[in-house]
C-alpha cells in the first residue's frame, strides 16, 4: 500500500506566536484570544500542550473575517430622518 505524503510547512520559530505575543500582535485581551481558541474560532498549534500561534496562518484567518463598514452619514439632504436614526423616548422636557 502506497503511503500518503502530507505536506503542510512547518512555521518557523519566528512565525510561532504565544498568547502574549498576539495579544500585542492583534490588539486583543488575551482572555478573548483563550475563548476564541476554546471555540475554535482562531487557528492555533498545541505544541507539548502549550497553545501556540502561526502568525502566517493568522494573517490568512484576518484576511477571510469580516470588514467592519462604517455606515453612511446622514446630512439634511437625505430624506431620512435623524430622529428616525435616533429615537427618543416620548417626553419632552
């Protein structure tokens, strides 16, 4: 029976990133970093049981999130309605 050859590269101890280091690198807690490997939501190693990180792999995993749009303004040509954006609880004092 033919063996299968699996070729996945290896990171570089350059590219290994512990929790300390991307927290920094993505300007996270690293409480939320401990919650999203838990989840499964961000790709990590276990390396002798300790959670690593493959800063190429984490790159490719923020290249496929979502972008942030900011919405578009409103000004008095529109003919939306600020306090339809806005809205206020009855009373006017």
């Amino acid at each position: 029976m033919k063996e299968i050859e699996h070729k996945q590269s290896l990171p570089s101890s350059d590219d290994v990133m512990n929790y300390k280091g991307l927290s920094a690198y993505l300007k996270l807690s690293q409480s939320s970093l401990r919650h999203k490997v838990i989840a499964g939501t961000i790709p990590s190693l276990k390396i002798d049981g300790a959670v690593r990180f493959s800063k190429t792999e984490i790159d490719e995993w923020l290249k496929g999130q979502k972008r942030y749009k900011e919405s578009k303004t409103v000004d008095s040509q529109t003919s939306e309605n600020k306090s339809d954006l806005f809205p206020v609880d009855g009373g006017e004092e």
